[in-house]
C-alpha cells in the first residue's frame, strides 16, 4: 500500500499540529509496513527537494516557498518591535485575503505549487493508492481533482468545528477546489466533528472516526512542584488560542496561591502578552520560555496543564501532557471532550469562563494527592486511546476500507 500525505508545510519548515501530526502519523504507518510518501511544498532553501527520513519518503515542490518563509519571518520580527498580536485577532492566513503586491505574490507561489503538484501526480498516479490530505481546505478540493481524473480516492482529515469553512482566495481556482473538497472520505478526529459533517450532508459511512495520536515518552512527571504549563502557537493570535483569558485565569490562581509559577511556551511573538501580563498583575509569576525545540524537560517539570484555546481539534499538546501524566484545564470543546474525562483526567470548564479555568487550576496547583490520582488516569487513557501505534493501526485500517470499497466517484 503507497500513501502520500498531502500537506502545505512540513518539518523543517512552519509546523503547527497537523505538521507534526502528519509527521508522526506516517512514521509510525511506515513501521507498520504501509510505503508513505509526504508531498508538501519547499519552505526553506537548505531543505533537499527529495529525502528519504526513517523509511517516509518527503518531495518538496514550488519554487518561491523559501522566499515566502523569509517574509513571513520579517512580518513576524515587524510584528514582535510593533506590539504583536492585539490580543484578539488570528494572524494565520486562512480564509484571509491579501492585498496588492502581495496578493500577486502569494497567488504565483500558489501557482507554482499547484503546477508542480500536478506534474507529481501524473508521474506517479500509476503507484498511488490513496491521497491523504492534512491541513489547507483548498488542497483537499485540489487532490479530489486528481482522484475523479485517475480513480485514486481521497481521504480528508478534517480536523476543526466548523467544518468546510471559506477557502483561501489567493490560490489559483479556490472556487471550484471549494466545491470539490465537500465529496470525500473523511478522517473526523471526535464525535463533534463526525456531527457536523452529517449535517452538512456528509452520509456516515464516508466517515471514519479517528483521533490525533501522540508518541508515549518513557518518562512521567513527577507532579510534585505546583508549576502550570501553557504550551501553544502565538502565530494564530488570541481569537483561535485564547491567550487573553489565560492571564486573566492566572490572574486569579496567582492572587490565590503562594509560589505557584506558570511556564508558557510556543513559536510567535509574545512581547504584546509579557504586557498583557504585567497590566493584569500576574506578570511576576510567569516564566515566558519562548520556543523549545526539546519540550521534554517542559513537561517533566509541569504538574498541570491548562488549554484556554477556543478552537482546537484534538490539541497536541493535551495529548502530549497527557502521556507524561499531566492532568489538564480545557474549556469545553468537542477536541477536548474526546480527551478529558471532567474528574477523572483533568476538568472541563465552560468556555469564556477564565474564572472557572483559575478556580479548577487552583484546586489542582494546591492538592497534590488530587493531581497524582488525576495524572496516574491521564498516563493511563493516553497509552491505550491515543499512542501513535494505536492510532496509526487503526488508520491503516481506514485506508485499506477506502481502498478495498473501490468507490472513487461516490
């Protein structure tokens, strides 16, 4: 069985979850026999075009990803001298439109992306059994052209509510790549998502449930001192991460308990948020790690986890925390539903509610036998639910359905 995973960016350029997703998931899948190559586009200049890394096969194509990669960068070092994000908007570039120059800009690299991934399909449609497509909206409809044309299905991992939201209008043909990407299989990551797909008229048998899956570490944190861990991306702003109603909870947390320390890390700039956290007076408390390569050592010292996201799949990094045996703070979220168990594995409080959020913190942060009971059930669900070896099985499972059932028109 030949995969190729469809993605936009891919290690080592701009990653977010669904990289490192994609990543571990066909890693994991070539150990367990299934020949996966990753087709994504060339965001660095020192990345080879081809490469061959534990058994993945990655072909990076396009020609001006790396210039593109180096603007954004500058529009991130103009953002972190300017004040960042207001707080309460997403920088990320779905479903916004540029302007002018670089509008022009951005629908050529489209472009030639597009061309190059093209001239890979054909050449190689012949040894492709199936296309998995992570990420962009605009690629699933894009890959599902390629399918109808030579009969390989196409199985979309839809990973956010709402689902089929507006496409990015800089690329090439958006319009009819919008109307294409809704008639596929789907990868739904939690029940929510399932649901909304069979509103949208998704029939239920094109469905698959399948989580994110996350690499078990052989250590565990010991939970022992009272430090809550923020992990994130500070490149897709406020209005999807929720940063502003994380200070504001540990606001709270740090104005009710005595040493306790809140560790943030993540990709992005966060001088706008080291103000936010001064002018909410919690700024003493804080320790802003910036981004870790290593996130290891992170964990190992956390005792608690809080998620104050507003949109989120399955997180990462709540998976991650959960196999070190971290108990968590979500707001409720389908994602994090599929996750916690309120009680058992962490707490789910109601969205928008930072009181709530600093309320189950501090009761967690000051109860060290309850985070202990709750850290034993996080290790415990992570390791049977969601291991990468159980996820990427039941994956490959998925694929041999698709691909047996022979429906490529459906």
């Amino acid at each position: 069985m030949h995969v190729c995973m469809f993605i936009w960016n891919f290690r080592p350029g701009p990653q977010g979850g669904a990289e490192h997703q994609c990543w571990k998931l066909a890693r994991e899948l070539v150990r367990q026999g299934v020949e996966c190559t990753v087709l994504t586009r060339r965001s660095l200049l020192r990345s080879p075009r081809r490469e061959e890394t534990e058994g993945v096969h990655i072909r990076r194509i396009g020609l001006f990803g790396p210039l593109r990669t180096r603007m954004d960068r500058w529009r991130d070092r103009w953002r972190d001298r300017h004040g960042g994000d207001d707080g309460h908007t997403s920088s990320g570039t779905e479903n916004v439109r540029a302007h002018g120059p670089l509008s022009l800009f951005r629908t050529i690299d489209y472009l030639c992306f597009l061309v190059s991934a093209y001239r890979y399909f054909e050449q190689h449609r012949k040894t492709i059994d199936l296309i998995h497509v992570h990420g962009e909206y605009w690629m699933a409809g894009f890959a599902r052209h390629f399918g109808l044309k030579w009969r390989i299905p196409v199985l979309m991992k839809e990973a956010l509510c709402p689902v089929f939201r507006p496409t990015n209008r800089d690329v090439p043909g958006w319009r009819r790549w919008e109307r294409l990407r809704t008639n596929h299989w789907y990868a739904a990551m939690h029940a929510g998502i399932r649901s909304e797909l069979m509103e949208r008229g998704v029939p239920g048998d094109r469905i698959f449930d399948v989580p994110n899956g996350v690499d078990m570490p052989g250590e565990r944190s010991a939970l022992e001192s009272p430090v809550a861990l923020c992990a994130s991306n500070f490149t897709q702003g406020a209005a999807h991460k929720g940063f502003d109603l994380l200070f504001r909870a540990w606001a709270g947390v740090a104005g009710t308990l005595d040493g306790v320390r809140l560790v943030i890390a993540g990709r992005g700039s966060m001088q706008a948020w080291r103000q936010y956290a001064e002018d909410t007076g919690c700024g003493d408390s804080i320790e802003f790690a910036g981004h870790v390569n290593d996130m290891d050592q992170i964990y190992l010292k956390a005792a608690v986890l809080l998620l104050p996201s507003r949109m989120e799949g399955i997180s990462n990094t709540l998976l991650e925390a959960q196999s070190y045996g971290i108990p968590a703070v979500a707001f409720d979220l389908p994602g994090n539903r599929a996750v916690i168990e309120p009680g058992l594995n962490g707490e789910i409080v109601a969205s928008e509610d930072h009181e709530a959020m600093a309320a189950a913190a501090t009761r967690l942060l000051g109860d060290k036998r309850l985070r202990k009971r709750m850290g034993d059930a996080a290790r415990e669900r992570a390791e049977e639910t969601f291991a990468m070896p159980v996820v990427a099985s039941r994956m490959k499972t998925v694929y041999t359905d698709i691909i047996r059932k022979n429906d490529y028109e459906l």
